[in-house]
C-alpha cells in the first residue's frame, strides 16, 4: 500500500466521518432515552423478573448498537465490519470498561462479589468456545476464485449452538438465587436473617409499633440480586469525610457543610450561607431562584435543618422507574433536592426551573434502610394499580441517618394527627406531566452552563432531535407522585419506533465506515475492531462509570462481562442462525473471509487471562493499578491491529 494516495477528494473523507460519528450519536440516543424505557415499562406491565429482563430486554437494549449492526453487515451490506465491531467492542468493554469502573470508585478499588463475577466470567468462557467452534471450518470458496483466500463456513448447527449457549445464561440468571442457596446454604441463611420481614424491625409504624435506630445492614426485599450482592465496601469512600459544621441562621436554620476533598462531586465550593438557605419560608424558598440548580446554591453533602418550620432538606439520588431493569445505565439514577416537612416530602430534581418539576410523595406507613449501600425505599401497597416503590441513595451515612429519623418523626405525627403522609401540590408550582428527571431532547442547553461548544453541537443535531421527539413517543412521564403514566401500547409504539430508527443507524453507520475502510485500502474487520467497536461501546462506558460512582462498580464490571456474552452468542449467533436457516436454505454461511479472525479469538482469551490473573490473587479486588494496566494494554490492542494493515 506504500504510495498509494486516497482517490476521493476532501469533502468525501468529512462527510463519511461526520456520518459515521452523528450514526454513533443517534443509536446511543435512541438506545439510552428511548428503546431501554421502552423496554423497562413493558417488562414491569408483565411482571417479568429483574434477572431475566437484564438478561433479555435490557441486554438487548443496551446492545442494541452491536447486534443491529451485525444484522445491517450482515444481511445488506455483507461484510466482516459487524464481526469486527462485536469482537471489538468485546476487548473495549473488558479493559476501557473495568479501567473506568475503578477509577471511579469511591474506595479507590472495586470489590467484585465472587459469585457474580463467576457467573459471568463462566459464561463469556463458554461464549469464547463456542465462538471459536463456529469460526473452524476454513476453506476456499467456489464463488470466490480470484483472491484464492479461505472463507470461513458458519454452520446453522454451530451457530445454532453459540445462541444456544445464551438461552442457558438466561436461565441460570433466573435461578441465581435458588444455585447461590443450594451451592452456598450459609450463606442463603445470613441473608435472610438481613431481609426486613424476617426478623429485624423496619421504622416506622410496624405490628409491634417500635422504632428502632440503624444499628445493622439490612438487605431489601424485592430488590434485584446483583444490588444486594454488590459489595458493601464500593458505597464506602477512602478518605474519611471531615465532621460537618453546623451554622444556624437567627430564624432556626442550621446548615450542615459536609466537607470532601473531591471537587468533581461536589461541584466546588459554595459559601455557607447560600441562598437557598436564608432560613425563609417555603414560599420564599419556591419563588426565590427559576434558572438556577439546586447544584448551584448547595454542596452535595449539605444536610440544612430549620428548627424553626421543622424541616429538612437535602440531596439524595432518586431510582428512575423508567430504568429499573437495567443493569447499568446512564439515567439510572436522579440527583433531587429532597425537603421533609412536619407532615410531608416533596423533591425537586437537580435541573433549571426545578420548580414546575416539584414530585409528591404518596402515603407510606414504614420505610425499608439497607445501612451499607445508603439505601431507603419506601414500599407501596402493589394491589393499587399504578403505584411504585421509591428507592433512593443517600450520598452519605450522615445524610442517611438524619433522612431515616425525620421519616419516622413524619410517620408518628401523621399517625397521631390522623393525617396522610403526602403533600398536595398547591397553586405555587406549576406541576407537569413528566418525570421531571430526563430532559427532553429538544430542550435547549444552558449557555451559560454548557457553554458554546455543547450549544454548537446541540444545534448541529437539532433537526434529528426533532425528529426523535416526534416520532418515538417518550414513555418517561409520571403523575406529580411519581407514578408512571405510560401505556402498554404507547411502550410498544416506541420499541417499534426504536427499532426502524436503529435499523437506519446503523446502516448509515456500516455504510460509512466501510467506504472509510475502502479509501484506506484496510479490511472492514480492522476499522470494526477500531473506530466502529469504540463508537458503539462508549454509551456502555459511560453507564458503567455512573453506576461504579455511586457504589455499583460490581455491577459495572459485571455488565461489562454480560454485554460481551451477548454480543458473541446473540449479536454474532442469532444473525448467523436466521442467516443460515431462512436466507441460505440451511447452507453454510461462507461470505467472512479468514482476515485475521482467527488471531481475533487468540486476542480474546489472552485479555480474559489477563483480567484473572489480576483479579483473583487480589481477591477479586480491580485496583487502580489494574486499570492503568488495561488501557496501556487497550492501546496496544489498537496500535497492533494497525500495524498488521501497514507492514
């Protein structure tokens, strides 16, 4: 390839990157705001289990980028891109994944919870087998006599049995429990002595009418297993935070500044007297500040107690309904300003005009504290149709103990008042229709906030904003409790919306890339394995930091692994078994030439190496060693297949 010069002028090479890069844009988009609560609203109308939701729905919600482009590569453009893009995405999610978990942790390192990272690791063992088992078959193709290369010829029995493998996962997934008991009885026992109805007291107003302060952890019921198997020690930060001062205003108001030293999390420093905080009334507060963020008069850890209205206010992250079933996701969580009255809650979400976007909490009786994991959840009577648990994240102890004694001091003096444990909105604020949380995708940003680049970027991808917002309907609304006001068919209209929007995604993207490919005289599978796998994963990426922020690294890492297993037995094993039974007439699929998908496997398996000889004599601890060590790996990885195009 030495002299050889590109034959398309300039604007060609733009226009082909500029696709290629709004296609990853618009199936991240589509994926993260659009088909993923689609998906969730349909598998809670069916009561499907978490556990096999994540593993089916959600999996393939969250992958939705990969599988969507092995069938485009596959079935219309007949490439190896898709290949290239899975197998890439496989060593991305592996190294770049598990790096940025760890940097993000709170305790410096990641816990993993051996039995999950078992499970996991066990199965992309399997799906790597198998994988290699479909890919055996090598020889020349009587269609292709010019290049002389072999074809690789995918069975329909083998790739029957790489999706195959999958099937089993689900299964095993929806009996975590039972195999956790049988292989474990110990301990199955210790966690049940932690649930809440077996034995330990919840606060509030129980049978025996006692209140009890948080002495011990206490694991949630009907909370999905990977949470209550995430270690206790991720929701735990290295340095000790500083005591917190309390300043008190002449009407009563105390404010408690929660010092860190980490700046990113608490957004800098304000003054302690902020604005917020003058210690006026309720009304004073509602109407003092429209454009700003509750972010941006307080800290993160700041507790502010009025003794004199009794009150308390707060943030807390908030569990999105719309994302219950994710494993990992980006709008997972919800920071919200949090204020608990004499007799009320209501919560306002960290986002401009905050105000029209004020939620109510319904009645409740007791609330449920899972110490360790900064955990309350208030449980909802689940006969009433419409109604939710809520379930929200303290940022830290302090923050959790104050929450958890004010909602029992709510809880006695409703009880003995006879009133109900909600509020009513008022005239004051303007309530919408709308979860309050994820902003539309045609609400313009905030330039004095975001600045000009993110407002030249939001303009350039207006117009496809617009067409989003039209033509997918948005099922993330709620009444002003919360309660999610979706319809089952408006969820279906949406996944049916998602999926023509992807499907043209991720042909423009495929299409793009592999004319790139062709100007630089490189195989598809190389460009898939580079730009195509990172632009695809990055979406993943970016949830798994999230959730390692808040404590959840173990499941981070965990869906990192689960992604890999799906991509390789359902985004490679489901294409090729509709492929070989319905377009090929149960013919071996032969249209992959042996580009170097071999040393692909090879790569495979030395990174899952790598991963456990790092991993289990630490025990199962990710340090950020660990993760310096993957990236410098990651980039190897891409310098090499590079390299082997160009010498």
């Amino acid at each position: 390839m030495e002299g050889e010069v590109p034959t398309a002028p300039l604007f060609v090479w733009i226009g082909l990157s500029v696709i290629s890069c709004i296609s990853f844009w618009c199936q991240a988009t589509v994926t993260e705001e659009r088909f993923v609560p689609a998906l969730n609203v349909i598998a809670e109308y069916y009561n499907i289990p978490d556990d096999i939701a994540g593993a089916t729905l959600m999996a393939a919600g969250a992958s939705s980028p990969e599988l969507f482009s092995s069938i485009v590569s596959l079935f219309i453009t007949h490439s190896a891109l898709g290949l290239g893009t899975i197998v890439g995405s496989e060593v991305f999610n592996q190294l770049i994944i598990c790096a940025g978990a760890v940097f993000a942790a709170k305790s410096g390192n990641l816990k993993l919870d051996p039995i999950i990272v078992t499970r996991e690791v066990g199965f992309y063992i399997l799906a790597i087998i198998l994988f290699y088992n479909a890919l055996q078959d090598r020889r020349p193709a009587d269609d292709d006599e010019i290049s002389g290369e072999d074809h690789i010829y995918i069975s329909f029995s083998k790739s029957s049995l790489l999706f195959s493998g999958y099937i089993l996962y689900v299964i095993v997934c929806s009996n975590m429990k039972k195999i956790v008991s049988f292989i474990k009885p110990e301990e199955n026992k210790e966690d049940n002595k932690k649930l809440l109805n077996e034995g330990v007291e919840t606060y509030g107003s129980t049978d025996g009418g006692v209140s009890t302060p948080i002495s011990k952890s206490i694991l949630l019921p009907h909370m999905p297993f990977m949470i209550n198997h995430e270690p206790e020690s991720n929701f735990t930060a290295s340095d000790k935070n500083k005591e917190e001062e309390f300043h008190t205003t002449p009407t009563g108001l105390q404010i408690a500044q929660h010092s860190s030293d980490n700046e990113e999390e608490e957004r800098g420093l304000i003054p302690k007297i902020r604005r917020f905080s003058d210690g006026g009334s309720l009304r004073a507060f509602k109407f003092r500040i429209h454009k700003d963020k509750p972010m941006d008069e307080h800290g993160l850890h700041d507790l502010e107690v009025n003794e004199y209205e009794d009150r308390l206010s707060c943030f807390m992250w908030q569990r999105s309904f719309f994302y219950t079933k994710a494993r990992a996701s980006h709008n997972g969580w919800h920071l919200r300003w949090f204020t608990f009255t004499a007799d009320s809650i209501f919560s306002v979400p960290n986002r401009a005009n905050f105000e029209k976007y004020q939620m109510g909490y319904p009645k409740f009786t007791k609330i449920e504290v899972d110490e360790s994991r900064l955990l309350i959840r208030i449980p909802q009577e689940h006969e009433i149709k419409g109604t939710r648990d809520f379930i929200w994240m303290a940022p830290s102890k302090k923050t959790l103990y104050a929450v958890a004694k004010k909602m029992e001091e709510i809880i006695a003096e409703c009880e003995s008042k006879g009133l109900s444990t909600e509020i009513i909105p008022g005239d004051d604020f303007p309530i919408e229709e709308h979860d309050g949380h994820e902003e539309s995708l045609i609400e313009f940003p905030d330039l004095k906030d975001d600045g000009y680049i993110v407002m030249f970027f939001f303009l350039f991808l207006y117009p496809l904003r617009v067409m989003f917002h039209f033509t997918i309907p948005d099922v993330r609304v709620s009444d002003t409790k919360g309660n999610p006001t979706a319809t089952l068919t408006m969820a279906f209209v949406a996944v049916l919306a998602c999926l023509v929007w992807l499907i043209i995604g991720s042909y423009a993207m495929v299409s793009s890339l592999e004319h790139l490919a062709e100007l630089l005289n490189i195989p598809t599978s190389v460009i898939g394995v580079t730009v195509s796998a990172a632009g695809t994963s990055l979406p993943n990426y970016v949830a798994s930091k999230v959730a390692a922020q808040k404590g959840f690294g173990n499941m981070a890492v965990s869906n990192a692994f689960g992604s890999n297993s799906f991509n390789l037995m359902v985004g490679l094993g489901l294409p090729w078994l509709l492929y070989t039974s319905f377009g090929n007439d149960f013919k071996p699929y032969h249209g992959l030439r042996d580009e170097g998908i071999s040393e692909m496997v090879i790569t495979l398996a030395i990174v899952l190496a790598l991963f456990l000889l790092l991993t289990i004599p630490s025990g199962f601890v990710v340090k950020k060693w660990h993760g310096i060590l993957y990236i410098f790996v990651y980039m190897a990885y891409i310098l090499n297949a590079i390299l082997q195009v160009y010498l």
